[in-house]
C-alpha cells in the first residue's frame, strides 16, 4: 500500500510537465500545444482545452518545449500590468482614460452619423483636461483602414503639426478614403513643403482624391502648381474640373481677381497665364509627376 502510494505522489508531481511543442507555420504563425495524432496529413495538436489541426505541410518547424498551449492566469494577469505600465509610461493615459478614449473610438466608427458626432465632441472636450493625443497617435497606425480618415481627423483637430507626419504617411496609403482624408487635411495646413506630395494626388486613380488633392492645392497656395491643376480643368469630370478652376482663381486673384472670374476654358486660363509669365516662377511639369500610389491600387476592406 505504501509503495502505491508514493507511486502515486510521484505520478502527481511529474505530470504536469508534458512534453509539448511550438509548431512554426509557414505564414509566420506559431501555435504551442501537444501533439496527439497524425492522420491524413494532418496533426491534431491540442491547445490548452481544444484541439486543432495543422496541415503536415503547412509545419516547417517543431521545437520540443513544455509550452501545452494552456491559460496561466498569473502569466497573463502579469503580461497585462506589463503592458498597462508601458502604456501609461508611453501614452501618460491612465488605463481609466484609455478605456474611455477606446469606447469614444468605437461610436465614432460606428457608422451612425449622430453618435460619431457626439463621439468626436467628447474626444475634443476630454482633450481640454487630458492630453489624448500620445494615445490616438500610438492607435492611428494599427487602425484598420476604413476608420483611419475620422480618427485622422480628430488627431488634426488636437494637434495639426503633431498629426503632420502620418499625414504625409498616409497620403500614400493604399486605401483611397485614407489618401483623400490625408490631402483634405494637408490642404488645411497648408504647409507650401506638402505642395508636390498633393500634387501628385491630381495622378490618382480615384475620383475623389484627384478632387480633394485639386482643393488643398487651392489651400496651399502656390502658383507654381498651375498647370497641374489644368489637370483637372481640361479632363470632362466636371466635380474634379470645378474645383480645378475654384483653386485657379484663388491662386491667381491677387494678380487679376475680376479677369480670374471669368476664366472657364483651358485655353483661356492658358492666355492669362501666359500673360502674366513672371507671376508663376518655376512651374511644376505634371508629366513628371507619379501618382501617389500605383495605378489600380485597392485596398479590400475585410
């Protein structure tokens, strides 16, 4: 009986030390857990309480360890106030703040007008008394696409020179909404440094940004970007053509301002600048311009 007994006790102290494994995956995906059967090309790992099947094929690495795929409550309670103390130390947001910013954040992507606009009001008011751009900007880059352009826009109106940099970023970026919101805001900085980097949205393969990139070089103010501008003048889109001639007439109203008015041909606007040659030094060429991103470019929203 004693025997069995101490058999026992030693059968309870080794057993939790399985032998498990890290399964390193093609795609760069590691899964932890203990292998129980090969069958059929596939292996039946079994991760803390469930158990799933990796493709033979798909393993191009098993690393023995004793990583069972388990919970630990005490690593992750641990991993957690790590990560919170980095945050904090990062951001100077409070977890409580945070929490806040982070479900203001999920009603202005929420896709109701009225609580987006209520969300945008309370991330500006909290501003006034908490410092929430540290926060907003560590979150803009892992935002997914779709609603970088209202958190872009809200960071703008904290901090347009802190909110610069991502929008220079972004003009590139692959989904239109964001290079569009990205011109829109730089157009309201109108920081004459942006003006090619706009410029090149006139190349762009969406409506919307050749639109919004022939506004904000209206904002900017250069007369430099004139014949990139006749662009959208001479192209028979008449949103994207309109908007051409209103940035024309703001960039040359100092020059002629009742002349300006009346200017809707390409070949009139041709004439007056040619009449006024001294006024517009060093004029960008739009056929060496490269659009911002490779025409074709989509992002699918997922």
């Amino acid at each position: 009986m004693k025997r069995i007994l101490i058999f026992a006790g030693v059968t309870l102290l080794v057993a939790p030390f399985i032998l498990a494994d890290t399964f390193h995956l093609r795609t760069g995906v590691q899964v932890d857990g203990v292998e129980e059967l090969r069958q059929n090309g596939l292996i039946h790992v079994r991760v803390g309480n469930r158990v799933v099947r990796l493709r033979e094929d798909e393993v191009v690495l098993i690393e023995k360890n004793n990583r069972t795929g388990a919970l630990n409550l005490e690593e992750i309670k641990a991993e957690a106030e790590a990560r919170d103390k980095e945050l904090t130390e990062k951001t100077g947001l409070a977890a409580a703040h945070r929490a806040k910013v982070d479900a203001l954040l999920e009603d202005l992507w929420s896709g109701v007008d009225a609580k987006a606009a209520d969300a945008r009001k309370s991330l500006l008011k909290m501003n006034e008394t908490v410092p929430i751009f540290p926060y907003l900007a560590l979150l803009l880059p892992q935002t997914h696409p779709p609603n970088k352009p209202l958190l872009m826009e809200v960071m703008f109106e904290i901090d347009p020179s802190g909110t610069h940099p991502f929008l220079r970023e972004f003009a590139t970026h692959e989904h239109g909404p964001v290079r569009e919101m990205a011109l829109r805001l730089l157009g309201r900085r109108g920081d004459k440094s942006d003006m090619e980097l706009v410029a090149r949205g006139m190349k762009d393969h969406v409506a919307e940004v050749r639109i919004e990139a022939a506004r904000a070089l209206g904002a900017v103010g250069d007369r430099r970007v004139t014949a990139v501008l006749m662009l959208g003048v001479v192209s028979g889109d008449p949103r994207w053509a309109n908007v051409s001639l209103d940035s024309l007439r703001r960039l040359w109203q100092d020059i002629d301002a009742e002349a300006v008015k009346t200017l809707e041909k390409a070949d009139d606007w041709i004439q007056f600048v040619k009449q006024h040659r001294d006024a517009m030094p060093d004029p960008i060429n739009p056929d060496l311009l490269e659009p911002l991103v490779p025409p074709g470019t989509e992002f699918v929203v997922g």
